[in-house]
C-alpha cells in the first residue's frame, strides 16, 4: 500500500537535505548557482528524482548546465549518504538529477503572451479606422404590407 503523505513528506525532506549540502558539503564550484526546485519519490520509497535549475549567467551569458549536470553526478553518492543520515529511513532512495524545464517553459510562455498583446494591440489599431463593406444598416427593414398592395396597383 502506497502512503502518499510519507512519500510526500519524505520528498519534502530530501529536498531540503540536498539542498542544504549543495549549499555547505558539497565543495564544487559549478554547483554554486544550483537550486532545487522539487523533488518526487516513489511509492514505496526506493526511488527520489531531484529537480534542480541552474540559475545565474557565466562570461558566455548562459548558466553552465553541462558543468553543473556533470557536478551533481559525480556528487549523487555523497548526497545519497547525507541523504540517508538525514531521514533515517531503512531503505536510502536512490537520487537522480533533473533539470527543471518549468523556467525555461515560463519564459517561453511570457514571451508567446508578449507577442500575442502586441498583434492584440495592432489589431485594436487598424480596427479603430475600420468602416463596415456595405450598406450602412446591411439588415432589411420589414416590409410594408401597404407599400406592397401599392406597388402591384401601379
């Protein structure tokens, strides 16, 4: 039977674990702008998939997520023994790393919402000088029994 609240709980926790020992253990330069941003266990336990982003920009304007994929892989064991210690469970879930795509799909998004208000705005343009084809009033008015009966006499 799967409790959901512990794996959550322990998700919780193991985030907060590895998070900590990026910050103060783990002595890689190239893990120094990594952040965790959610972790999923699985139901029983055996299995925790970190999600990490890497924020900041290097010389080349791009944060260096080769560097930091390669750091957190050559870390996993380190972290899955603090990991381990931390919560003091029987079984340490194995951990795997990765990147977040939720930033880079935020941004992709604000920029989709960006170019849909301007051709919003451009189209709000153009319509205020637009003038309906046509007649004036396209609708028919109803017609006049008596302008008929009128008509057929002349």
């Amino acid at each position: 039977m799967v409790d959901q609240a512990r794996a959550r709980r322990l998700a919780k926790r193991i985030s907060q674990i590895v998070a900590g020992a990026l910050e103060h253990e783990v002595k890689d330069p190239r893990l120094a702008m990594v952040t965790i941003t959610d972790t999923r266990v699985t139901g029983d336990l055996r299995e925790a998939t970190v999600y990490y982003t890497v924020l900041g920009e290097t010389v080349d304007s791009q944060p260096d997520a080769a560097g930091a994929a390669a750091a957190l892989a050559s870390a996993t064991g380190v972290l899955r023994t603090l990991v381990g210690a931390g919560t003091g469970i029987r079984h340490t879930p194995s951990l795997a790393f990765v990147p977040d795509v939720v930033p880079d799909e935020a941004r992709r998004m604000e920029e989709l919402l960006a170019k849909t208000r301007e051709s919003d705005a451009e189209v709000a343009r153009l319509a205020a000088g637009a003038v309906p084809a046509g007649d004036p009033d396209p609708y028919r008015a109803p017609r006049d029994a008596e302008a008929d009966e009128r008509a057929d006499d002349e």
